[in-house]
C-alpha cells in the first residue's frame, strides 16, 4: 500500500509540473502576441484606418482573440489602448512643436479636429490648447 501511495504522490507532482509548465508557455505565447500587437498599434497610431482587424490580421488570430487576450495583459480594451497612445503623441506635439491642434489631430489618427478635442479633453481634463500652455 505504501507503494501505491508514493506513486499516487509522484504522479500528482508529475502532472502539476506539467501544468505548470503548460501554463507558462501559454501565458508566453499570448505575451508576445501582444507584445507584436502593441508594437503595431504604436508604429500605425497614425493611420486613420486603424482598426482591431488589421492588428488581428497582422499578429494572425482573430479579432475576439485578440480583444480578448489584450484586455488581460493590458487592463484596457484595444480602442482603450489606441487612444491612450493616440492622446500621448498629441500631448507630445503639443509641447515639442507649434503644429496647430487640427495638424496634430490627423497626424495622430483623427480625421475629425473636434471629435479629437473632445476625446482629448476626456482623456486628460483639459482642452488641447490648454495642455500646450
């Protein structure tokens, strides 16, 4: 019976490691599908067109995939994430150079200079104009 025991016992330390290691490497992969993702998102902010699909599209899994695995590591949706790197290139021009706000909308990715103001104002409590200052 003490053999049967010991056994029961490896093999439970056996199959955890195992899970463990299963874990890990499922946890890495969806990393650095993420890691591509933002890498993406941060070189084609810009791009007016930028949506979930073309990411998903370039990291190769679906866009429910992707939305799904990004809101874990990231804490934030994808169009979360966009306009958080979106608004943090604006703040950006706004203090390095004297482009008006509407050229930094479009060059951040909005087509729309007031829908960007809005979105702007929401993000960090103040006007585009009011953060240049």
């Amino acid at each position: 019976m003490d053999h049967i025991d010991r056994f029961g016992s490896s093999l439970k330390s056996i199959l955890e490691a195992a899970i463990e290691i299963r874990d890990r490497q499922k946890n890495y992969r969806y990393s650095t599908i993420v890691a591509i993702a933002k890498e993406y998102i941060n070189q084609h902010y810009s791009d007016v067109g930028l949506c979930l699909a073309n990411v998903a599209s370039h990291v190769k899994i679906t866009p429910n995939y992707l939305s799904s695995i990004l809101s874990q590591e990231t804490g934030e949706s994808f169009i979360e994430y966009l306009t958080r790197i979106r608004i943090t290139k604006a703040l950006e021009l706004l203090n390095t150079t004297n482009m008006r706000v509407t050229d930094i909308a479009f060059a951040v990715g909005y087509q729309d200079s007031n829908y960007f103001s809005k979105i702007f104002h929401r993000i960090t409590g103040e006007t585009p104009s009011q953060a240049r200052r």
